[in-house]
C-alpha cells in the first residue's frame, strides 16, 4: 500500500461502509459482532472500556471522561457517533479523530475476516455486516492496534443488541434517559432503561444521571441483580455549586470520593454541568473504584481542555453563530435554557433542519416554545442527508407546530438558509442578534463546513 494516504483513501474507506445497511437500519442481534471479534483475536478485550449509553448527553459525556483521563496521562481512545464532518471523528486516539493511514491500514486488514462472517451470514439467509457493526468492528480493532490505556465507547443505540456491546464496561454510564427511538426501545422511559441497561456486567460499576423514577428503577434492580455497584447523580453525587463564567461556567462538584473545587468548564447549560458530575464520578470509579479522590490540579486541567464540537459551539461571531446538534424535545429544551443563559440574544434567528426518523413535530413544538420570546425569523433547510426531511415538508410540519407563514423563509440549500438567517440577525438596531442551527447532526456538521470550523 501507498505511504500516502489522503481523503480520498480514507473517502474509498466510507463508500464501502456507506454500502451496507445504512446506519437507522439496526439489526437486533450480537451473533455477527462475537464472531467478528473470534477471528480477529478477540480485540474487545484488549483494553478495559468504559461504556456510555443514555438518550442524551453521551458524546459530551464521553469527551469530558476522554480529557479527564488523559489529564492523568492514559492513552485513550473513543468510539461515538455519528460524527460531523468525516468519519475518522467516531475513532479517536488521544482526543484526535485517528490518522487516515491507520484508519485505512487497519480496514484492509480486517475486510478480508468482515467478508467470512458476511458469508456465514448470507449463507444462513441473514444480512451481511451493517455500516455501524462493520464500523464498530473496526474501532475495537483499532483501539487494539494502537493500543490504548482504555476506550470510552459510546453505544450507538440502546445497549443490548448494540453492536458496541461486545465489549464488557469496567464502568457502565448512563446518561439521562426519555423518550426517542421509541419505534426500536419502547414508548416509556422503563421500556428504554430495560434496553439500555443492557451494557451493565458482572464485575462492573454503575455510574448514572439522575433519572426518571421507573428508568432509576430498571437500572437499580439491574445493579442489584449482577451485584454491581452504584451511584446514582444526586444521591451519592452532584453539582454543589455552578456560575456562568465567560466561555462557559464554573463549577464544584461533589464526586464519589472528594470535592472538586474552581473547575472552569467551557461548555454551556446546566445540562453539561450536570454531565461533568457523572464524567467525574465514572473517572473516580474507573481509576480508584470511587474511593480514592482525584488529584484536584489534574482534574481542573482534563475540565479545562474539553470541547465538545456541535453542541453550543461558537462557530463565528458578528453575528454571533451557535451550532447545536439538538435531536429531540429533550435535548432542544436543555440546550435552549443554556442560550437564555449564557448569551445575552436580544432576538435569535433559527435554521432548522431534521432527519425524517425523528420526531420533527415535537421537536418543532419544543423550539417553538422554547424560544416563543427570542424568535421572528426561521429558516427552513435541510442537509445532504438522504435521511433529510425535504424543506417543503418540514415547513409544513412548522406551521402545524404554530410558527407563522410570514416568518418562515424556505430553501433546500444550506447555504442559502444560512445567508438569509445572518443577514436578519444582523438587521435592526440593536445589533444583538443571533443565530442557532440546530435540529440534526447532519446539518450541524455540514453548517460547520460552510461556516470554517475544520
């Protein structure tokens, strides 16, 4: 092989994933992933995980335990999804998406034993390896290559046929948890906990946000059951104390086994404060089993080097622009309390984008709401997804939700929608206007192309 390796190697690389099941066709099942990692030497337990599932909060939950590590100089890799821009974001070593000769490499030594269990499965009448399971299969694989200290692997969806879930978490997160996939988890948040409580094993460590009482119930009896330990945020450990600071808040938390003073945190909202506390408390179980406190000065630096590209990102300013990859009624409301908040918008001009699996008219209810204050003007768009709802429907899905005609302006070009929604934040007086893109991931990352931010 070549020893240059460009985006169009790494591209070759996608187009392959790209033509299998596409990554909203989840295929219950574990059989496939095992035997996938049989023959490749079992590389799911070459390194202790740390999983994450949740219905939001995960990626940002993920990267604040990935910074928390590394600030006590282990080697980390992390597996999320889905990702912004390019796919090598979902692997990433040591806080980086991984190099495209190693994501590259690594692909052409695995297709040959991801084409023996595509035939096993093709000769048992089942389909072949999904984009994801194929893309899990070689994150462990990389992480194994590399290798690393530990991995904080991020579920794609529930727990227990999720194909991450061949490997078993030293310490189980779970993120809070409502309603969203309900068609695949279940209409109730104790539907979904069963599902996601999947990712709790036998010698692990439960570490969950405060949840809803039946979903809190469902992961107790869990723990329980395995005789797993567990703390639950807001009883054994929580926020103590929050200020809005510049560029983000500055926090104490009450962990597992100290307290956590003068932590500057360059996220916005409560929610992430909140997020920070269970990325805190799964580090303590991870490193000293949630009994043996934390170097304070190490963790103020792993709080202090977070990012968490798409979710309030600043991406310009003058007007300023946020980019925030709401994907559910949930996710909208907590990050519109963070806007209110943290940014002194005297009005807020909305791009509004959804994939056609979520459910657009409550999200659009919920922005709608959330915002009833702040918004006049909203851009109807969508992304390049060919999961994107057309901008013609989702307007009228808006209007359904009660946004007047008249405010509405409607393209199928991003670009265009984002022009339009500068040019109106920037009119008027005041001059304190701003605009969110918000509804998916898919548009976020294509709005963070358009607008410089990689």
């Amino acid at each position: 092989m070549s020893d240059t390796f460009d985006k169009f190697s790494v591209a070759s690389v996608y187009a392959e994933l790209l033509a299998r099941a596409p990554e909203n066709k989840i295929e219950p099942r574990m059989g496939p992933m095992f035997r996938a990692m049989e023959i490749l030497g079992e590389p799911n337990k070459s390194f202790p995980i740390i999983h994450i599932t949740g219905t939001n909060g995960k990626t940002s939950t993920a990267r604040m335990i990935e910074s928390l590590l590394r600030a006590h100089d282990l080697r980390t890799g992390r597996y999320s999804s889905p990702h912004l821009v390019s796919v090598t974001e979902r692997i990433a070593i040591d806080g980086e998406p991984v190099d495209d000769e190693t994501f590259v490499r690594i692909w052409d030594e695995i297709r040959p034993y991801l084409q023996i269990v595509d035939d096993e499965l093709s000769a048992a009448g089942e389909n072949r390896l999904t984009y994801f399971e194929a893309l899990t299969v070689l994150g462990y694989a990389i992480f194994a290559d590399t290798p690393v200290d530990v991995a904080i692997i991020e579920v794609g969806l529930g727990g227990i046929t999720d194909a991450t879930n061949v490997g078993d978490g030293q310490v189980s997160v779970i993120t809070p948890i409502s309603l969203d996939h309900v068609e695949l988890l279940g209409d109730t948040t104790e539907l979904i906990a069963q599902e996601k409580a999947g990712i709790i094993k036998p010698g692990g460590f439960l570490i969950s946000s405060a949840q809803p009482a039946d979903a809190a119930q469902v992961l107790l009896e869990r723990a329980r059951e395995l005789e797993v330990p567990y703390r639950f945020e807001g009883i054994e450990f929580g926020v103590s104390s929050r200020i809005v600071a510049v560029g983000g808040q500055q926090l104490e938390i009450q962990g597992l086994a100290g307290r956590y003073t003068d932590i500057l945190l360059p996220l916005h909202g409560e929610h992430q404060a909140q997020n920070a506390a269970v990325a805190l408390a799964a580090v303590e179980a991870f490193i000293g089993g949630g009994e043996r406190e934390l170097n304070q000065d190490l963790v103020r630096t792993g709080f202090g080097a977070t990012t968490s590209p798409g979710r309030l990102e600043v991406i310009r300013k003058a007007p300023t622009v946020l980019l925030d990859a709401g994907h559910n009624p949930d996710g909208i409301r907590a990050s519109a309390a963070a806007v209110k908040e943290s940014f002194g918008f005297s009005k807020l001009v909305l791009v509004i984008g959804i994939l056609a699996e979520k459910d657009a008219e409550a999200m659009l209810v919920q922005l709608r709401e959330a915002y009833l204050d702040l918004v006049d003007d909203i851009a109807i768009t969508q992304s390049n997804s060919p999961r994107a709802i057309p901008a013609g429907e989702l307007a009228t899905l808006a209007l359904e939700a009660g946004f007047n005609e008249e405010d509405l302006f409607i393209s199928e070009r991003l670009d265009e929608a984002l022009e339009w929604a500068v040019g109106r934040a920037e009119s008027g007086e005041d001059f304190g206007g701003g605009v969110l893109v918000t509804g998916s991931i898919t548009l976020v990352g294509e709005a963070r192309m358009l607008l410089g931010g990689v």
